[in-house]
C-alpha cells in the first residue's frame, strides 16, 4: 500500500486549471521529486495534499485512509508535515531552540519536548550544529520531522 495516493485531483481558479487530472502514488520510506517550472502548480498540489486548499475534483488517501478536504490540523495529526516555501526560522536563537519551538507545537497529546528536539536534531544529521545560530543552518526539515511524521513535504 502506498503511503501518499493522489487520484485524478483538479484544482481550478476561475476557471484557470492550476493543476488537471493528476495521479500518482508514493511508496513508505521513498524520496519522490515533483518538478517543474514556476508557476506549474507544486505548491498548490502540495496545498491540496495538505489541505489548504480545496480540490475542484479528485481524491487523495494517506495510509489507506481518505484525507480529501479533511481540515490541516487533522492532516498534519495523521503525520503529514508540510515545510513551506518560504521559511523564517528564529535567526537570533540556535538551530537547538528552533526545532525546540517547533517541538512545542504541532501534534496534540502530550510529548517530552526535550526529546523530541533531541530526535529532530539526530533524524537530521545536525548536532554538530546545534548550538549555532539559526542563521546558519536553514531547519525546516527538523522542524517537520520533530512531528514524527510520515510524510514530509518540502516546498522548494
């Protein structure tokens, strides 16, 4: 079973096709690319995925199970982590206390917040950089991966 499935999903702006028929399923534990040119409609697939967007026609499961116009909070409780296009980290604190913020929010329930960013940090390959600022290292990936997702969608 695959862990991400899209099927014939559409996504229409007065009229303007952003994204048409697309299909395509993504196996647990791969690395998939979507590409292509500005304006191609990647960061809206991934806000459809994600459920910022409505889609205008097609279905999109997680796991098995139907996530199509499911709210983003309940998305991102299943284990879908989304890391924006444009990301601000806390550039005056070390990459340590950004991903220990971002442990702080997310994923409801209880969860030792020092651990959490201890796995984040370790699941990037980062503790040599750990104390230094934010500045220097750009950590989206550990901020989706201090949620223990499942899937990761990094936008660019």
């Amino acid at each position: 079973m695959s862990i991400l499935a899209v099927e014939h999903l559409s996504k229409n702006f007065r009229g303007l096709a952003a994204i048409a028929d697309v299909s395509f399923a993504i196996e647990a534990g791969s690395i998939t690319s979507i590409i292509g040119p500005n304006g191609a409609g990647k960061s809206t697939l991934f806000n459809l995925v994600t459920g910022y967007l409505e889609p205008s026609a097609g279905e999109i499961a997680f796991q098995g199970k139907r996530i199509t116009g499911m709210a983003t909070n309940r998305i991102a409780e299943l284990g879908v982590a989304r890391a924006f296009q444009i990301a601000r980290p806390f550039r005056e604190l070390s990459v340590y206390e950004n991903v220990r913020i971002g442990a702080l929010f997310g994923k409801a329930g209880p969860r030792d917040v020092v651990a959490t960013t201890q796995r984040g940090i370790e699941l990037a390959a980062i503790a040599p950089l750990a104390e230094q600022p934010a500045s220097a290292l750009f950590n989206v990936v550990c901020r989706a991966l201090r949620l223990k997702s499942r899937a990761v969608l990094l936008d660019e």
